[in-house]
C-alpha cells in the first residue's frame, strides 16, 4: 500500500482525504497518480468502485493549482465529462472539498433543471465544470461558456457514454478543447468506439488497467430466492426491507418503483425512490434522504429503476434486492455493485418467480456468479435481515398541516389561494408522503413516540441522467 503524500499528491490535498479517512491509495489511485500529476494523457481501465473519481479529482485539482490561472466568466479551466446526472453530482461531491482547499471554485452543468443557475455560475467564474455532454453543448452554442481555456479534460464512465449515444457530443466537446492540454479518460471497456476516442484525443498516453482481484471490494454473497406466486413475493420484499441497514431494491419500471416506495412507507417502513420521471429537486432530495443517518431523518430503503445502477454511491449500503432481475448480465453486475464497496461487506438478493428461473440462471451464467436457486425458508430470511427496524408509522395529515403555512401563505393544492378544504377531505385518509411526492413522508417511530420529517434532509449523495 501507498499513502497518497508518498505518490506526490499535496500536502493540503492529502489532509482532505485523511480528514475523511482515506490514507492508503487503492489500486488504480497508485498505478495512475505518479502519470497524472506529472502531466501525463492517461487512459485508465477499471470496474465501478475501484477508486476512479479521487485518482482523476486529485490531478485535476492538483495540477490547475498549480498552473496558476486567473478565474474567467465563462471559461473554465477544468472540465469533467459525466453520463448522468447523478454521477456528475457526486464527482462534483469529491471534487469539492479538495478544491476548496486549492482555492478553486466548482459547479455542475446537466439538463432536466433550469439553466438560468447554471448561467450565472458560469458567467461568475468558476475553475472546474463538471458536466452533461448535452447541456454542456447548449451553453456552448449559447456563448455562455467556451472550452478554450481548458487545462485538463476528464472523461468518466466513457462506456457508458457509449451505449447512452453520447459520443458524438463528447467528441465535439473534447474537439472544442485545446490540443495541449491534459487528457485522461476512464472507462471499464475499450470497445464501441471507446479505443477510437483515445486515439484520436489522447496524446502519448499511459494505459494503466486495474484486474479485478486488486479492486477494493468486499466480500459479496450473492443469494436467489424462489417464492411461488407474487403475493408471496411482495410479503418476501416486504420482510427484505424491514431490516435496520442501508438497501437498495432494484424494480423494472418507473411506475414499480414509485408504488413500491409508497407501499413500504404506508406499511412503516419509510422508503424513497429513485427514477427517470422526477424532477432534478425530488431526486436530489430522495437521494439525500437515503445518504443521511436515520437520526438525521434519513431513510434506508431506496427503490430505484436502473437510473441508480451506475454512478449512484452512497456509503454501507448493506443489502441489493433485484425485485425484478434484469435482462441483461451487465445491469445485473452494475446494481449488485452499489454493495460491497471500498472494502465493505454487502448482500445481493434476487427474487425469482417459477417462469423466471430460467432467464435468471442464464442471467447468473453470463455474469460469472454462481448462486443456487433457493426456496425461501425462515432461515434464509433470517440471515438476510437477523434484526428489524422499528416500525414507524405514517404521521396523519393533520399533524402535516400543522407544519405548513396556512392557506393564505400558500396556495393549497390546484385551488385558488385563501380556499379551505373541507374537513372531511383532510381528514379522509392519512398521506403516508411516499415516494409519489419526492420524499419519504412524515413518520414517526412507535418506539420513540416522537415525529419527524422523513426525506428532508439535503445532505449526503445527490442526484442523473444528463442529458
């Protein structure tokens, strides 16, 4: 092992990390690191969670500290290429505390939210853009930013970039870049046009590729379940949520999704969900309720279509539930691996029907796991969740609207204005404040007795799909 001080990265940076308990290097941290911060084009190959984002964040930083440029309106001097929405919030998440302490100034710049912050923050000067290719595009065309003073260009997740279509802009993006500047560009595969990029835009490149054994990940238990009819299945998900640690569970479709967080939140067990038709607000919000401490109003059960199979990480995630296996061995993999992380333990479950056991073993066959096929037993669930949450339960309207303005501050519902609602209509049902309003409602424990506001805390991961 290394300590990033003893692969050349600076003091003030090196501090960063430690406070956050990050010391030792992983893996393709110390192969990448003495090529990057000397200057070096690097291509670099390796599976999620093997450490990219800090391996490209330190250089970056590192290098436009060092270069010594002046902030600009509309010219940045670092730019790092994301596919998703979520993942270029995270990058910005680790980027920003090491450029704090360089001095430099971060933002982020996606579609799916307005442009008009995006605009100023640019236009008021920032070091580091950390973007969609296709908003980044628009500002372009707009004049409201221009690459010509890029220093360093980062490119994550290019194979992903790849099968969302998004090559085409990322090689005009990169083509609007000046010739000289640093490039380094990682991806897990080389292939759909991926090796053409890194000839035609990287310049005497190192290549460093990190085997799996050397990725830091935890030991992962894989385990599927056959339950014989879909009541047993949703009384099977049920129990798989209940538990005290942090889970993903993995549906099909954005609709499955926002009703199975519903579901779960109604029967005490607070859940938010995660998928393409929310807005960039309600995502942000559902996946900071998910990052933060259960003491903090965090949630721990997150419901999520694929949008959260790449580029989503938030710490201890201890079980992934694929409610409905995917189609393809490479979604399967991408789920499974938001468990197990930087060393950590973690559960991946897979809930089968009798007509799907032949789709799953074939899915298993191409992923490289072996797990038997299992009926479910007490045991089993046992093992997987060996101690339950405290049942929370729906907080009543009632007790909402005591928190809120009243209706001559705020408009209630589609009604004008100042109108009341008539009590039968308050009180007709409680809002369990599921997933369907972008957070994870209002809840409180039974053991505790006392309320709090699920789904509102803000801090921890963020939210993805750029455009």
């Amino acid at each position: 092992m290394s300590t990033f001080l003893e692969l050349g990265v600076p003091a003030e940076l090196a501090a960063v990390l430690a406070d956050s308990g990050k010391t030792e290097a992983f893996a393709i941290q110390r192969d990448t690191l003495p090529d990057s911060l000397a200057g070096r084009d690097l291509l670099g190959r390796g599976r999620t969670g093997s450490g990219k984002t800090i391996a490209f964040a330190l250089p970056l930083v590192a290098r436009l500290a060092a270069s010594g440029g002046q902030r600009r309106a509309g010219l940045p001097r670092g730019l790092v290429l994301a596919p998703t929405r979520e993942l270029a919030t995270q990058i910005a998440a680790t980027i920003a505390p090491l450029a704090e302490a360089a001095g430099l100034r971060v933002t982020t710049v996606f579609g799916g939210v307005s442009q008009r912050p995006q605009e100023q923050a640019l236009r008021g000067g920032v070091d580091i853009v950390v973007a969609c290719p296709g908003r980044l595009e628009d500002l372009m065309k707009q004049q409201v930013v221009r690459l010509s003073a890029i220093e360093v260009t980062v490119l994550d997740e290019a194979d992903h970039m790849a099968d969302l279509g998004f090559l085409p802009g990322v090689t005009r993006i990169l083509t609007a870049t000046p010739a000289g500047g640093q490039r380094l560009l990682f991806s897990a595969t080389l292939d759909r046009g991926i090796d053409t990029l890194a000839r035609r835009f990287l310049s005497n490149a190192v290549s460093h590729e990190v085997d799996e054994e050397s990725v830091p990940v935890g030991e992962m238990t894989h385990r599927v379940l056959v339950v014989d009819s879909p009541d047993n299945k949703t009384a099977l998900v049920r129990e798989l949520a209940s538990g005290t640690g942090r889970r993903i569970l993995f549906t099909r479709t954005k609709h499955q999704a926002k009703k199975l967080a519903k579901q779960l939140t109604a029967a005490g067990i607070p859940a938010v969900d995660l998928h393409g038709n929310l807005s960039q607000n309600a995502r942000e919000r559902n996946l900071g309720a998910f990052s933060a401490a259960p003491e903090d109003g965090g949630v721990r059960v997150l419901v999520a279509t694929d949008v959260a199979a790449r580029g989503v990480h938030v710490d201890n995630v201890d079980l992934v539930v694929h409610v409905d296996p995917p189609v393809e061995h490479k979604a399967y993999l991408h789920r499974s691996g938001r468990t197990a992380r930087a060393g950590a333990a973690g559960t991946v479950v897979t809930v089968v029907l009798p007509e799907q056991r032949r789709d799953v073993k074939d899915l298993l066959r191409k992923a490289a796991i072996s797990a038997p096929l299992e009926d479910v037993t007490t045991a089993a669930i046992t093992a997987l969740v060996p101690e339950r949450a405290p049942h929370v339960r729906p907080a009543p309207v009632q007790a909402q609207q005591q928190q809120r303005p009243s209706s001559k501050q705020r408009p209630s519902g589609g009604e004008k204005s100042g109108a009341a609602n008539p009590p039968s209509r308050r009180s007709r049902r409680p809002r369990s404040g599921g997933a369907g309003s972008g957070a994870g409602g209002s809840y409180s424990t039974q053991s505790g007795g006392q309320s709090r506001q699920g789904g509102q805390s803000r801090q921890g991961g963020r939210s993805s799909q750029g455009r």
